[in-house]
C-alpha cells in the first residue's frame, strides 16, 4: 500500500486538471521500453501548452539544444491527447512499448510506481535541493521521489469585482461563513454565492476535496489503510455544500451537468467567487481587471487544490541517457518557457519570479503555500468513483449526508481490501 500525503504533512502546490480511466495495479507492473537503440529517448507527454504550434515549438526548441549538447543522442517527444491517456500509457507499458520518459501529475504516480525508475537514481543532489518542499514531496512516494517536478500552479478562490459592486460590498469572503452570509443578499440581486460542479465526472479534487479539506478531514487516514471522508469534517463539508444547493445560492442545474464554459453563470457574470476556475479560465468574460484572487477559502483551515506537472522515467529506458534529459528539461531556464506559455509556476527556487509585472500571476503565485496535490494513494481515483454519485445524491435530496458518505466509505473501503 502506498503512503499517502495527509492534511498534517499536506503538499503545497499544482497542473493540467485531468480524471481519466484508472486502470488495475497488476496492469501497471510491466517494464517500458521504447524498442529503440539506448541512444534514443522516447518521451510522451501533454498538452500542457494548448496551443498546438507554440507546444511544438518549445519541445523542438528544446530537444534541438540538448541534442547539440549531448552529441549521438536523439530525443523524441510525441504529443498525446489529456483524454484516455491513463489507458494508451497503460497498455504500452503492459505490452513493453511504453515510452522512455512520460508526463505524469501526483495522483498517477502511485499507479505506475511499480514502472517508475526512482528519480533520485539520476537526479543531481544539487538539483534535489534546489526543488520547494511542496514540489518534491509531491512526488514522492513511500519516500522515494518518482519524478522530476517542471511546474506548479495553483487554484484559488477568484471573485468577480463586478458582482460585489452590483451589491455595494468592497469586501471578498475569506471563511465559509462569511460566503453563506453573503449568500441571500446576493440572490436577491439575481447572482449566486459560487458555482459548484456536481457532474460525476468532474474530478472532486477541484470539487468537494477542497471543502472536505477546509473542514480538516481527509481522504484517507494517515496510513492509507481506510477512507476517512465520512467522519465529521466530511459530513459538516457536504451539509454545508447542501445548504448551498437548497438555498438557491449556487446553480441547481450543474449538480448533474457541466455546460461549455461560456454557457454557465460564471461566464455570464452571474457568480460571486469560486474555487473551481482559474483566473486564466475566466479572464475572457470577466476581463482581467475585474479577477480578485483570494486565499482558499477557511473553516478549520484554509486550503485548495493544487498539483505539480512532473516527468519520470519507465522500466526498461537508458538510464544514463534517459537521465540526462529529464534533468536537461527539469533546469529552470528550460522549464520556464513551458511554465511562463501555460501560466504556471516554477518547481525550483532558482526559477525566481516568472511574473514581476503582472499582479494577476502574482496574486495567484502567492497562494502555493495554501495549495495542496490531495491524496497520494493507489485507489485515489477509484474512490473518486464510488464517492462522487453519493455526493451528487445527497445534493438533490436522494439522501442526508451522513448516508451518502456512510454509503460511500462502504464501497471504497471494499476497493481498499479492508
């Protein structure tokens, strides 16, 4: 059983938010490997500059200066879809056709451990200790580190200015209370007090986690053996979400659906504050003058989501070769053309300050230390999967929520072997 992060040793950071097929341990257990010579490295990753050209342009760039550093040794980075990636990086490690190196965020990582070459075979101690904390331990694994981290960013709470002119109010909310009582001054005026996703296929790291978070609980306990999310904490997190829900103070309608972005309330302007959009996302309806970046929102305590884009190297790649690469595109000079073109944040100290002139960026840049990767455990999606319905059920009034995460803890603790 892997170790999992916890609220108490809670890793600070975050990356491209993705819920994608979770696939059987046994699956993963495989060895990588390319078919070509050890002087080719294969790497596979991910949009994470969406722009297709601009993505192509910063690997080819890149891959062209390491290459005349590291004479007779080719790379290959082959650019997959988000979608699915979990069930093509799976079957190719299965049938030993995985690549060299692959783009992996921190709840992936205890599913491919088995496959994972520790980074700390090929990573320079200096480069080690150059990494923030929050980085590292997001990748690190029953105390191994299985990546080289290249970015973070973080999801805050965001509040449009515009909406809280409308109501004459110059101050944000920083706690659960202060959003409730906000609440019905704002739907008199025709907007809601957030936007809350209640779509089973959205990913609850963005969703309810932060709630169950703020409330102090947590996924799973310490030791990863049981999940913990139907104690008191959880159950206060999902009352408190239904009082939202029941009181008109967020769109009944996205308990069940996700609607393109520019079809929701927050894209309409019609919502206060919310943790689930990042300012990038919202910034064409709201203008970038009217984004308020503020702390994640505090019950117990105040924290997000957050995860870290990180690479590691399969079974079966040349260490050596493989290696050098992987701490090639991990330096921050070279990082920081796919940090600054997506918007995210260093992994490293010595990546400084990518933003000085923007305040957006810095405010967003100033909430990594609330930020956390969530739980890192081999089953962290599949007890996504189990637990999302019974959320959405008590939402819509099927169950209270006591019973729908009492019923869900039945089934997660079934998936854990206990």
């Amino acid at each position: 059983m892997s170790r999992l992060l916890t609220r108490r040793s809670r890793v600070r950071a975050v990356a491209a938010p993705v819920l994608a097929t979770a696939l059987a341990a046994g699956v993963l257990a495989g060895c990588s490997g390319s078919g070509s010579d050890d002087n080719t490295v294969t790497m596979w990753t991910y949009p994470v500059i969406f722009d297709e050209a601009k993505n192509k342009a910063y690997w080819d760039g890149l891959v062209k200066a390491f290459e005349k550093k590291h004479s007779g040794v080719t790379v290959k980075v082959e650019t997959f879809p988000w979608a699915n990636r979990d069930t093509a990086l799976a079957t190719a490690i299965a049938s030993g056709k995985g690549p060299d190196a692959v783009y992996l965020i921190p709840d992936q990582l205890p599913k491919y451990a088995k496959s994972i070459v520790p980074a700390d075979d090929y990573m320079p101690a200096d480069a080690k200790s150059d990494y923030t904390d929050f980085a590292l331990k997001s990748v690190t694994v029953d105390g191994k580190a299985l990546a080289s981290p290249i970015l973070t960013s973080a999801n805050p709470l965001i509040c449009d200015k515009r909406v809280f002119a409308a109501i004459g109010e110059k101050t944000y909310p920083t706690s659960w209370a202060e959003l409730e009582a906000l609440a019905p001054k704002l739907k008199k005026k025709g907007y809601y007090a957030t936007s809350y996703s209640g779509d089973t296929q959205q990913t609850l790291n963005m969703t309810f986690y932060p709630l169950l978070w703020q409330a102090g609980g947590d996924v799973f306990s310490e030791d990863g053996r049981t999940v913990t999310f139907n104690d008191a904490a959880g159950v206060k997190a999902l009352t408190y979400l239904k009082k939202l829900v029941d009181g008109g103070y967020t769109d009944k309608d996205l308990v069940t659906t996700t609607p393109k972005l520019e079809q929701t309330p927050v894209a309409k302007g019609k919502v206060a504050c919310t943790w689930q959009n990042t300012p990038a996302d919202v910034e064409p309806f709201w203008g970038k003058e009217n984004i308020v970046v503020q702390p994640p929102l505090k019950e117990a305590e105040s924290i997000g989501y957050g995860t870290v884009g990180a690479l590691s190297m399969l079974k079966g790649a040349d260490k050596k070769n493989t290696g050098d690469w992987l701490n090639f595109v991990a330096e921050s000079q070279n990082a920081a053309g796919l940090q600054k073109a997506a918007g995210y944040f260093p992994a490293r100290k010595s990546g400084g300050d990518l933003y000085p002139d923007d305040a957006l960026q810095t405010a967003v840049g100033a909430t990594l230390p609330s930020m956390t990767v969530g739980p890192l455990h081999d089953k962290a999606r599949e007890v996504q999967g189990v637990l999302a319905p019974e959320i959405q059920a008590a939402l819509l009034g099927k169950k209270s929520p006591q019973e729908a995460l009492d019923a869900a803890q039945k089934a997660a603790q079934g998936m854990l072997g206990r």
